[in-house]
C-alpha cells in the first residue's frame, strides 16, 4: 500500500514559527550547546532551508536534525502552536525517503523495523541482553573504550517478562470499566514488574482488564526516526487489535506510546480505510495516571516512608500536556514526601534510542539531570516512560548512587498492598 504523505513539513506547518525565541530556553540541546543550530528554530529554519532547496540536506546539516531529542517541550512552550514533532518526523522521514539521510540512519531504522517491531526476533535479543548481565558480560562491557556507554545505558531486565494476553484481571468489586492495556513492544521484556503492577491497580479499581492478543509495537519509535510506513502500518494492527475488544478505554503506562497512539488519527489522516477508526482508538487512548485521577481512584492504605522526585517523562508532560496526574498519584499515598527536582521536566536524555545514537549529548544531559536528581536527597526517583526508566538507572549506575528507579504505578501498587509484600 502507497501511504499518503499528510505530514510533510507543509509551509503551512513551517510559516507558524515567527521566530521569536521564547523556545529556545526550553529546549535541552540549546542549553547544553548555546547553539542556534541546536535550536528548535535554528532546526526549524534549517528544515525550511532544505525543502526549499537553499541549503543541501548535508551530513552535517541533518546532524542538527539527528541530535534534537524529540521532547517536544519547544512544542509545549510555543506561543504560535507550531506543531514541531510532526514537522520533525516528516523532516526525517523525507531525509530518509531522498537517500540524503546517512548510513546510521538506515542502519537505525533496519533495527528498528526488523527487530523491535517483530516481536520474536525482539524476544530473543532480549534473552541475549538479559543473559549478558546475568554473567557479568554488560558489566564488564561497561569498562570497554568502545562499547562502555552503550553497554551503561543498555536497559536491564527488570523482573520477569509480562507475557498475558486476553483477560488478564476481573475488577476486585463491582466492575466499573473494561479496559484493554498495551503490553508493547519493549516494556513487557525489560519491565514485565510494571505491568504486572498496573494490572493490579486497575482491577483494584474496578476494571476488567485485557491485553489483546494481536496487538504489538505502537510505531513510536518508528515515527521518530523517520520510517512512517513502518510506524503507519504498527498503527493499523494495534487499531485492529484494540477495536476488536470494543474496551471502554485503552490504558498506556508507557508515555511514548500513548503519546504516539493518541496520535494514530494524525498519523493515518490521510488513508481511506483506517482514518476513522484511528481517530476512534486514539479517542479512547488515556495515560493510566491520567485514567486513575478520571476514576478516582481508591486512596491506598499502606504508608510509604519515601522521599520520592519525579521526573517528568517528555512525551508525558510536553506531548500529552499531562504533569499533575502523576504527581496526585504520588501525593495520594499517605507518607511519601515528594521533593520536586529544579527542572522535572527536562529531557533525562533517553529519547528513544537517542541514548544509544547522540551518546555524548546523552551522557551530558543525564550527568546534569543526576545533579539535579541528587540535590533533592531523595531515595526513589519515579517517572512514567520505560525509556526513562532505562536511563535513569544507568544514571544511578554511573553516579553510583543508591536511590531506586520506580514507576508512578509501582509505588501506587505497592502502597496497596500488605507491608509483607
Ligand atoms: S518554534 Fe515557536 S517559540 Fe520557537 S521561535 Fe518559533 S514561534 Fe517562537
Ligand atoms: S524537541 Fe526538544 S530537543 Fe528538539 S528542538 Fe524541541 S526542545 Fe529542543
């Protein structure tokens, strides 16, 4: 199927930026560099130079493009709405389209396609990944001049992996919603403990809960990185896979994702058969912090004696416009103290798998995020996104700190649940 190409950087899109500035303070890269080119208008306007035709879409041009995290947050602050993660993606995907884009690139976007969007092949490099830390392989690979970062910033498995599918909850109580949860690609491997604790949360708040069969990778990453075709077609089979199950919502505890799904109607605007059942599932998409606070839900009983910050995740806070659900969650559980870090919502790095492709912008920005981390004293950082779950553990690995890296909905789960578990 020839996909319709409804997000090239129009200059509808691209026009909305009048260039004043206010973003510029707000984005990571800038404030790490003080660099325009690093800036969302510096990027916006090399794009604009590129389509028409002023400047060649060069190594160096596209680097610029390559080292923006996608955090959105010039996007949240931007007094002229322009809507930049759909410019950017568009930017990427035509870089990539034209055969500008350079050999890392493809090479990303083969990984990304053939391995994290097909669940087999992602199971077994998974198994791999685990079975290296089992040995002490990833630990040793962390002292390597080579692979040292990657193999620090490599995500650890955490618990076992999630692999339920159907009904995988009856509400405790009254039934007061069906919901259907996106297991993912990723996250049921790397953090099956987070779904296992969502899962109980929701049916101690009364719904049925089900993870669909069929469904898969949500494409986000495939979006990001310039492949929509790849990221059109994950959205298709999850749209098939979720409506089948007509669920009353679509709960996502992974901030990319159901920022990426809330998007599906976006995404596939411009194709005839699945146009309105995209907008139907993105309608029903809601971020479990943000469903629990709709529900409201149950107060836990248990207290937590923790200091705990939270660390906004970007596609949380700037993509979905969500930053006071999870904090009431966190507030709701009686004893937990939470200390705001200065910037919470500034990117910790991770961005996908920028952590593994930009790794020295990502260093500097998880090294700046663990200051501000380590001056609130806490003793658990929570956050709502696995990438940055990933990242922040490799930041308390490499700060050698002691604090814990918990989801939002892991305290909320064990502040439910008897001291002894
Ligand atoms: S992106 Fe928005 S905030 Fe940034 S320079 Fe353009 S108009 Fe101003
Ligand atoms: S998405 Fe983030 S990194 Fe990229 S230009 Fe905007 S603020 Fe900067």
């Amino acid at each position: 199927m020839t996909d319709p190409r409804p997000f090239a950087p129009s200059d509808d899109d691209l026009s909305q930026c009048v260039r004043c500035g206010l973003c510029l303070e707000h984005c990571p890269t800038y404030v790490e560099t003080r660099l325009e080119t690093e800036s969302p208008r510096g990027r916006l306007y090399l794009i604009k130079a590129i389509s028409d035709g002023v400047i060649e879409p060069t190594p160096n041009a596209l680097d610029h493009l390559d080292s923006c995290l996608q955090c959105r947050n010039c996007e949240a602050v931007c007094p002229s709405g322009v809507p930049y993660g759909r410019i950017m993606e568009q930017a990427r995907s035509d870089a990539m389209e034209s055969g500008a884009a350079p050999l890392s690139w493809r090479l990303r976007a083969l990984f990304l396609r053939e391995v994290i969007a097909r669940p087999g092949r992602l199971r077994f490099f998974a198994t791999v990944l685990r079975a290296s830390e089992r040995v002490g392989l990833l630990t040793l690979a962390q002292r390597l001049p080579l692979v040292g970062t990657s193999a620090t910033l490599a995500p650890r498995m955490r618990g076992r992996p999630f692999t339920k599918t159907g009904l995988v909850a009856r509400p405790e109580g009254a039934e007061r919603a069906r919901v259907a949860m996106l297991s993912g690609c990723i996250m049921p491997l790397a953090y099956g403990n987070v779904h296992r604790a969502t899962v109980r949360v929701l049916a101690r708040n009364g719904c049925a809960v089900s993870a669909p069969a069929a469904q898969g990778c949500c494409g986000a990453l495939h979006a990001h990185n310039g492949d929509l075709d790849t990221a059109r077609a994950l959205a298709r089979r999850n749209i098939d896979a979720f409506l089948d199950e007509a669920p009353d919502a679509i709960v996502v505890n992974s901030a990319g994702c159901a920022a990426a799904m809330k998007e599906y109607g976006d995404l596939l605007a411009g194709d005839a058969e699945y146009h309105d059942r995209a907008r139907q599932m993105s309608a029903l998409v809601k971020d479990v912090h943000e469903y629990l606070v709709g529900l409201s839900f149950e107060a836990p009983p248990r207290t937590l004696d923790l200091a705990v910050t939270y660390q906004d995740s970007c596609h949380l806070a700037h993509a979905q416009g969500i930053s006071d659900a999870p904090r009431q969650v966190l507030k709701a559980i009686p004893g937990l103290r939470l200390v705001e870090m200065e910037n919470p919502d500034r990117c910790c790095g991770a961005a996908g798998v920028y952590s593994l492709t930009q790794a020295e912008m990502s260093m500097r920005l998880l090294d700046d995020k663990m200051l501000d981390v380590q001056s609130t004293g806490a003793d658990v950082i929570a956050t709502a996104n696995p990438g940055c779950l990933a990242q922040l553990e490799a930041g308390v690995r490499r700060t050698g700190g002691s604090a814990q890296v918990r989801h939002v909905i892991e305290l909320l789960d064990r502040a439910y649940r008897p001291a002894s578990v």
